[in-house]
C-alpha cells in the first residue's frame, strides 16, 4: 500500500474539526501548525485582516486519499466557515517496516513487545 501526504490549508477555528475528520479516513499521523492563507499580501496592502490559518500535514494511505480529498471538497463547500484547500503528495518511500507499518495504519506489520 503506498502513502501520500496530504496538506489542507483551513481556518483556525475549524482545525481541529477537520483534523478528527482526516484521521477517521485512518491518517496517523498528523502535524497541525500555523500558517498565512494566499491572500495575506493584498489584504495587508488594503490595510484588512485575515483570518489566522492553520495548516494540517498528514500521512494518508493512497486507497484512503481520493475519499478523502471528496470528502475535504464536499465541507469546503459548506459554507465561508469551512473553506479551506487540501491536496496530497506521493511519498516515494518510508524507511522501516515498522514506521510503515504505522503511518499506513497496518497493525499486521506492527509487533507488540514481549
């Protein structure tokens, strides 16, 4: 099974909402961080404030990434609340049977100590 990055630029406030909504499409891993939306420059420049951003990393299996991407879509559209992008990336390769094992959310690869 191979492994995308997924990266989703969404308001502050809604962080954590779609946070809980990426790891229940088996996502283990995520990194979630401050961030400036693309409109930061002409807002500043009009003298305007932007709403803060955060941006939301996240390794995502590839058979999970497509549901996951529709499903980001379908709540972007909800309304200017939910608005956000999201995209992934493929990983060419993870170094270790077991940090695969667990960024892909394979608990067969995954051994419990003795």
């Amino acid at each position: 099974m191979k492994l995308e990055l997924l990266f989703a630029i969404v308001h502050n406030d809604k962080a954590a909402y779609y946070s809980s909504i990426i790891q229940s499409h088996q996502a283990n891993l995520q990194l979630v961080t401050p961030a400036k939306g693309t409109t930061h420059l002409i807002l500043d420049y009009l003298g305007l404030t932007e709403r803060p951003k955060f941006l939301i990393i996240s390794v995502v299996r590839t058979d999970q990434a497509d549901a996951l991407i529709g499903r980001l879509n379908e709540l972007f559209g909800k309304g200017k609340d939910y608005k956000g992008i999201a995209f992934t990336v493929p990983l060419s390769s993870v170094i270790g049977r077991l940090t695969y094992g667990f960024l892909s959310n394979d608990k067969r690869t995954v051994q419990e100590e003795a």
